[in-house]
C-alpha cells in the first residue's frame, strides 16, 4: 500500500484531536479559572532508503558526502498541553468572590481528596465553612477548612487583599476569623485537570507545597469582588480551527489521491 495513504490517516486523526481541544476551549470561553490546551504535532519515524555517507578523499578518486534519502510516514501527537496565562480579572463587587494575582491556587478538601483551583467564587454554608459552589471546602493559610463558629450571630465580615477574614460578632466586637491559603506548585502546566474547574497535582507537577498566606513566595495576592475569567483567546481559537480544518481537508486529499492510484493499478488488470 501506498504510504501516503497511512500518512494521510495520520493526519486527519492528528487534526480531530486538535479540532476536539479547540471545541473544548470555545465551549468554556466563559468558564471561571479555565485554563485552555493547545495540540502539538511531531512526525513520526522516517524510512531510511539510504543513509548518509562521509566524504572520502582516499586514493584518485575523491567524493563528497551524501545526506541520507528517508521517506517520513506521517504526523503524531507531541503534546496538549494546558495553558497556565492568566486570565483577565471580572470585576462583581461580591465579597466572596477572590481573583488570584500570581501563580498560586486555592486549595479545596472534601476531607479525603485534596485539589486546587483558579476559579474563587465561594460561599459560607449553613454550618460557617468557606465552600466552592460544589461544596468543596476552602483551605486557609493554616493549612485547615475556614469556618466561622456562630456564622448565624455574625453581624458581617470581610476579606483583605491577603485573604484574612474579619469579623464583627453580635456584640460589635471585632476579630480575625481565618486566612485564605494558596498553594503553588514547581511546574503548573503539569496539572492534571480534574473537572470542575479543579486541578490535582500529578507527577510532573511536582509535589505540592505547603499552604501559605498571599504574598509569600511568589503566591500572589487578592482581587476581592473579582473573578479571574477563561483565558481562551477567541480570535486565536478561530484561527486555530480554521488551520485544522484545511489541514483535514488536504490530508483527507491525500487519501482521495492515493485511492485514485491504487484504483489505477487494481485497472492493469483489466487492461
């Protein structure tokens, strides 16, 4: 079989994966602390037909170096890779909603998973907890659950641009109640997306470190009354599809053209 015809295969395969990220993107353009992919391609082995030869001046007769004739069989996935860009800043004038300036992320717990977010629109529950809108609870700088005991008598709270919790109880007196905590990580690109906005640490990510309050190496700070939104680039992701789609179509051609010759050679017969 024409080797084309495989190569061709290769690559339209190659590009519905790619086709498939940028549908991904487009769909949480929207998306609160949503990280984008891309899709990298590398080739796949090549056929060597002939190697390459050094140059020999040994004798009468001198030649020159020859480079080696290979034939490539097609294209394959390198990567997809996630985009780690901050995404730009909503403002909502909510106090429980927190944008992140810097490579930190939040740090959730359902008391036995540990994960980690860009996305800060939380909420108290009934029972005082700081939760996520799944119910995740948020960890502070202490590296426990922030709650509020009492949240029933509180009078109101606030958070600063560190993540500390103040509170004004019901008889006026004012206290420190809590600290977001943030987490970063050696490699965040290496996060492995676990749904829901949420991201967990994988080998390549490097272990997580400790909890710790913003403004510590590198942690980043607070926008209160902010979201940090997707950070998918429409015009970029347009473009992208596009690119995938001509690519498809000329591989798609590919096949076509190889199908024609191999129905050519089948017609010798007939001849």
């Amino acid at each position: 079989m024409l080797r084309s015809l495989y190569s061709g295969i290769s690559g339209m395969r190659g590009f519905q994966t790619k086709l498939d990220v940028i549908g991904n993107n487009i769909a949480n353009v929207n998306t609160t602390g949503f990280k984008s992919g891309r899709v990298m391609f590398k080739d796949i082995m090549s056929q060597t037909i002939q190697g390459a030869g050094a140059p020999s001046d040994g004798g009468d007769q001198v030649y020159g170096g020859k480079n080696a004739m290979q034939i490539g069989l097609g294209s394959t996935l390198s990567a997809i890779d996630t985009i780690m860009n901050d995404g730009s800043a909503q403002v909502t004038n909510r106090p429980l909603d927190f944008a992140i300036q810097g490579n930190g992320f939040f740090t959730v717990t359902n008391g036995t998973d540990t994960l980690y977010t860009r996305a800060g629109n939380f909420y108290f529950d009934n029972a005082g907890s700081l939760v996520t809108a799944d119910g995740w609870q948020v960890v502070g700088a202490d590296g426990a659950p922030i709650q509020i005991d009492g949240i029933d008598t509180i009078k109101s709270f606030a958070f600063d641009d560190k993540g500390v919790l103040t509170i004004v109880d019901a008889e006026g007196e004012t206290a420190t109640a809590g600290q977001i905590g943030l987490t970063t990580f050696a490699n965040p690109a290496g996060l492995e997306k676990a749904g829901g906005s949420l991201f967990k640490a994988s080998p390549n990510s490097g272990e997580a470190g400790d909890v710790k309050a913003a403004g510590q190496d590198g942690a980043g700070t607070f926008l209160v009354g902010s979201l940090e939104m997707s950070n998918v680039d429409l015009t970029n992701e347009f473009s992208e599809m596009i690119v995938a789609q001509r690519g498809f179509q000329a591989n798609s051609r590919t096949i076509s053209t190889a199908d024609e010759i191999l129905q050519e050679i089948v017609n010798l017969k007939r001849g």
